[in-house]
C-alpha cells in the first residue's frame, strides 16, 4: 500500500482510496481492504490535520492477513505523520 497526501485549505483530513483488480482480484477482497483503510483512516483522524490523502493498493496486498494488513496500515499512518507534521 502507498499512503500520497497534500495539504488542503478545509483544515480536515479527506481520503481517497484506489483498489485495482490487480490490486485484489475479487470485489469481497476490494471492499475488505476499503473498509480496512476507513476504519484505521476514522480512528486517526484527529491526529492527521488538513490533509488530502490517497490510499494505492498495491498487487499482492490482498493476500495479507487482516492483522499483518493492519499492522503494516498502522506503520504507514505513523510514517505520514510524522512526516507531515509541520504541513
């Protein structure tokens, strides 16, 4: 998964996600990792600012168990904060 964001004028965070069929063959798996995305996405909100961000599946992500999938969203969403702490 790749995490992109820009700073936006509206002073909160908005998500966007992209999940090819290469990403995840079948729709279940598709909507698995949105909902994934969401929930961790709602959880951190506060701490995430005026950001615009957009969530890439990248191939292989839907062969991750939910827990390693959640720990390796978790990892990105620390990494973005920090590094865009001063945006």
């Amino acid at each position: 998964m790749t995490l992109l964001a820009i700073s936006n004028e509206q002073g909160n965070p908005r998500l966007g996600l992209v999940i090819s069929r290469k990403a995840a063959r079948t729709a279940v798996a598709r909507n698995r990792i949105k909902r994934q995305v969401r929930e961790s996405f709602r959880h951190l909100q506060q701490q995430l600012g005026g950001l615009d961000i957009v969530a890439i599946g990248r191939p292989g992500i839907a062969l991750q168990a939910n827990r390693d999938f959640a720990e390796s969203l978790e990892s990105l969403w620390n990494k973005l904060i920090k590094s865009c702490a001063g945006c």
